[in-house]
C-alpha cells in the first residue's frame, strides 16, 4: 500500500471560483484544479509541510514532529482531499484543540481504483475498488478515521469497523457539462457523452437513444474535463456534489434534475469511519453526525443491499425529507444499454426503521419486476 502524508494545512488546490452559471458558449472548461473558501482554505494556515513516505508515519518524523492526534485517512484526488479537508475543519470547530499543530494529519492512500484507470470499473469488478485499502490501514491502525465518498462504500462494512458518521449532504444532482449545446435534448444525434458510470449511461441512453456513450470515461474530475477540451467527447456528466466542493461549478452546463437523472445511491454524502474498538475516535465523529443525511443514505443503501448492487448494475435511489417531515424514495434499476428502466417510490415516517423497511420493499419490488437475466442485456 503507498501511502503519503500532508500536513492539515496543505490544500489540494487554489483557483479563483465563479457561481453556478450555464456557460454553453464557452471555448473550454477549467480543468486545472479547484479551490477552497478563503476563509476555511488551509492554504491561508501556516501549519507545517508536506510530508510524503512510503509508511504512514516515518520513524524520523515521529522524532521532530509532534504525533498526530487524529490521521485522517484518504484517497489523494483533490476532491478527495476537499472532503478530508472538510472533515478536518468540522472536527476543529467542534474541537478547538484540534487546531494545534500537528493535531490532525491527512494520510493520502492509493486504492485500486486509483491504480487500475485502462478498464471501465465495471471489468475490474468486485466491491470497495475506491475504499479496500483505506479500510485496511484504519483496522491496522496506520491511521483513525476513514473519511469515503458514501456512493463507493460497499453495503457491508469490514470487521473491526463502523461508521458512525455523514456530514452534511451536498446536492444529489448530476451535471451536464459540454462546450456546444445547453442540454442534453440539444445534443446532435451521434454525440458522444463520456462517462464511467452504468447508471448514467442506461437513463441517459433510454431518454436520448440516439447519443453515443464512451464507457471507460475516467479519471478525477479535472482529467476528464481535459478530456472534454481535447474534443474525446462532446459532452460528460459529473455529479455536481464534487464540482461544488472543488469550487468548480463554473464549468456547469445545466444541471439534470431528479427526474431527468436519478442520483445513485448516497451520491452527495461522505462517510466517516473508525475502528470499533476506538471510542474516542467514535465520539468525536459522533459529534459531527447529521442524521438527516445519515437516514437517508441508510435507506438508500438498505435498498442497494437487497439488489447486491455493485458497478456492474445500472442501480439509481434517492431519500429525502419532504415539506410535511415524512420521507420520499425514489429508486430505479435499468437493463444496462437503456432499453428498459423500472422505476418505484415510497413515502413514510422520516425514522430509521420506516426508512430501512421502505428501502429493503422497494428493492423487493424491483427484483421481482426485474426477473433473471434483466441486468445482462
């Protein structure tokens, strides 16, 4: 496992934002990077250097440097380290004492994942491509807490783990990115959408049979609007989540609504986790808890199980707290080249237990609907 260790202060990245806009008509899409708030940017801190290292903590390190209180594991795209930044700013301002120097490090790990970019995810198979190797450092106590984007977590966690945490959610909504027209109804029959994702590409196919969809679209976010600059394809869809936690969101096209694009699973949410055994780690998480989130994505993710959802199948669901307090879920599956898409919704009590019930019947229903052999075709 290689492993890399910054400083709490470091930032992934530093570009002067814009707001949300369409900008069709634009002759490129910033791919270079991102920004954080200047106000919470650790790139206006001056707490220490960048350390990198094959071992989470070098022995000589260990020698000048005071040892971490808390080493936040994660994956080293810059929206993976946005969200580790994020979880770094919660856990300081919930803990003042944290701000001390060398209280809190980020450990950059590589996942499979992240090693294996030729093939489309769907080839590599298995589960926890983006988390596996996170996981392994956290029970081997090479770093406390495991900070994931929730869509990529498996529905079952390893052993000797939990996690009792998700911050707050951000939109569930996919964007539409392309350089020559403002939606994807705009597009020219033969268009060529890049994107890595099933779900995407099985909605987008059954409303828009006539685009085309490059499958093995991947990469973070700023190489695969490279990609888009470089004409590879004429449009690509992102989850907008990711745009707005790197400050990106200048580059948005239009954003597809709940109907156009339902969001996959816990799309919009990050899950913090650490050991069982560890109660101050699960305390202090415990404090930055949203629970609306938390039941949201429970239910979604109760639902995934029971299909045994992975990134071989075209799974779509989406929880949210409606005006009256209840809860509305939205789930669909799809035969993966988009000719058949069964779609259902449930509505009841915003708690934990409704919402699991609700989750685990609606993918009840779907299978049955479904029948053997509906997601090979």
């Amino acid at each position: 496992m290689e492993t890399a260790i910054a400083s709490a202060s470091q930032a992934p990245c530093g570009l002067k934002t814009r707001p949300l806009c369409s900008n069709f008509t634009a002759a490129s899409v910033s791919a270079l990077g991102c920004s954080l708030p200047a106000s919470k940017s650790p790139a206006f801190t001056r707490r220490g250097r960048v350390l990198v290292t094959r071992a989470s903590v070098s022995v000589e390190e260990k020698t000048r440097t005071k040892t971490a209180v808390i080493r936040i594991g994660t994956r080293g795209s810059p929206l993976a380290l946005a969200q580790a930044y994020e979880t770094r700013d919660k856990l300081i301002e919930s803990h003042p004492e944290l701000a001390e120097e060398g209280a809190i490090q980020i450990v950059i790990i590589k996942t499979t994942g992240d090693k294996i970019l030729s093939q489309p995810l769907a080839d590599i198979g298995g589960k926890g491509l983006f988390t596996k190797e996170i996981d392994e450092a956290l029970i081997n106590s090479e770093i406390d807490i495991a900070v994931h984007s929730m869509k990529d977590v498996p529905t079952y966690l390893p052993d000797k783990t939990i996690l009792p945490c998700n911050l707050p959610r951000e939109d569930v909504r996919d964007a539409f990115i392309c350089l020559t027209a403002a939606s994807l109804a705009e597009l020219p029959a033969g268009s060529t959408v890049g994107t890595a994702s099933l779900r995407r590409k099985s909605q987008l196919l059954n409303r828009y049979p006539s685009l085309k969809v490059l499958e093995n679209f991947r990469g973070n976010v700023q190489t695969r609007l490279r990609k888009l600059n470089e004409g590879v394809v004429q449009a690509t869809l992102l989850a907008l989540a990711g745009l707005k936690r790197l400050n990106m969101t200048e580059n948005v096209t239009s954003v597809l609504s709940i109907d156009d694009m339902l969001p996959a699973v816990a799309q919009g949410a990050i899950g913090i986790a650490c050991r069982s055994d560890d109660e101050k780690m699960a305390s202090y998480l415990a404090s930055l808890n949203h629970e609306d989130t938390r039941l949201a994505v429970s239910c979604e993710r109760a639902f995934l199980e029971k299909l045994e959802g992975s990134c071989r199948t075209p799974i779509a669901g989406y929880a949210r707290r409606d005006a009256d307090g209840n809860c509305i879920f939205k789930a669909l599956v799809a035969s993966p080249d988009g000719t058949q898409v069964l779609e259902t919704s449930r509505e009841g009590p915003y708690a934990y237990d409704d919402m699991i019930k609700m989750g685990v019947d609606a993918g009840e229903e779907l299978l049955a609907r479904a029948g053997p052999g509906f997601f090979n075709r």
